[in-house]
C-alpha cells in the first residue's frame, strides 16, 4: 500500500473498508487526491462497455478465477474482458471454467517452451515484460498466433519501444502519454 495509497502495510492486512477508506490518488499528482480503491465490480459498472479490460488474477485466492469469472458474466462483460495472471494455475482454471473468455500470460522470458505451453493454456495473447519487446519478438509470437501486449512499461523510452515494435497494446500508468505519442506517431496534431 506504501506505493499507491496514503497506508503503510500489504494489502491482504486490510478489511475492504480500510482499503477502500485510503486515499490511493494523491501519488499520481494532486488532481487525483482523495480517490479511492474500488471493487471490481464497481469497476465493471462504471466501464461495462466503454473499454476492453485486462484483468489480472493474482494471488492464491482459492476459486479466484470462478468467482472473477462470475463477476465478469454477471455484469455482462464476457466480450470485453481478457482475463490475465503470471500464474499459469490461474488460467488453466479461468480456461476450465470459462474457455469463451481469452486469455493472456504475463512471462518474464520468452521461450519455446513458453510458447508451447501458452498454446496449451490456450492463451490468446502472450505478454512479455517491455524491455524483451523488439520487432523480431513480435513478429514472432505474431507468426505463433498471438496477441503481444507488454507489461512493466515503466517510462516513456519502452512505452516508444513497444510501440515501435509492433505490439498490440501495453500495460501503461501513463497513458495519457501513450496517446500523445500515437497522434504525433500517425500525424494528427496533440
């Protein structure tokens, strides 16, 4: 909690009322003070929709994927949500009890054996860490079958690499930034 919000401590330490109590705004720039951590439900409500959602499982939550998934069905999102996880158990499960909603595993390294078993988890998109992202990298998880879309974008030079490589999205605190880029990228003034 020390990152994002005005709390000390792990998140698990909490009751949702303390987290939700927190101020989780004010680290990103005093126009955003005094907002606060929402449920995912509330999250599914205000953009049910309006955006495409990459939800991340994390965790050991026993039934997290079911219950995510239940969540998702309930509000009518099944067609705008990829469900992703670092945690290969969280989409084998998330696969099991939903095979309609894509899939996408976050990967520190990519390799063959990577790729073989994202197929098998019948992953839709395959998410390398940023600085891995190279045009080569892409056209090769492209030629594979999947969607490349980066995370651990941590500052403007890999939110210009991604792009320039060629992936189909990102994972990006910015993206105000992202979007600046894009116009000058393809012409359009600011």
């Amino acid at each position: 909690m020390d990152r994002t919000t005005n709390g000390t401590g792990t998140v698990v330490s909490q009751t949702l009322a303390e987290l939700q109590a927190l101020d989780a705004g004010s680290w990103f720039g005093e126009p955003f003070a005094g907002e606060r951590i929402p449920t995912l439900a509330e999250v599914l409500t205000r953009y049910g929709g309006r955006a495409h959602l990459h939800i991340e499982l994390k965790g050991q939550t026993a039934h997290l994927a079911q219950h995510t998934v239940d969540l998702v069905r309930t509000h009518g999102m099944v067609q705008h949500v990829t469900i992703t996880s670092f945690q290969p158990t969280h989409l084998q499960a998330t696969q099991t009890y939903a095979p309609a909603l894509p899939l996408g595993w976050l990967v520190g390294e990519v390799t063959d054996a990577i790729i073989a078993q994202a197929r098998a988890l019948e992953c839709t998109q395959l998410c390398p860490r940023a600085p891995l992202v190279t045009p080569e990298l892409v056209q090769r998880l492209h030629a594979a079958g999947f969607v490349v879309r980066a995370w651990g974008v941590t500052n403007a030079a890999l939110m210009c690499q991604v792009v320039e490589a060629g992936a189909d999205g990102m994972t990006v605190n910015f993206p105000d930034k992202l979007l600046v880029y894009m116009r000058r990228r393809s012409g359009q003034s600011a």
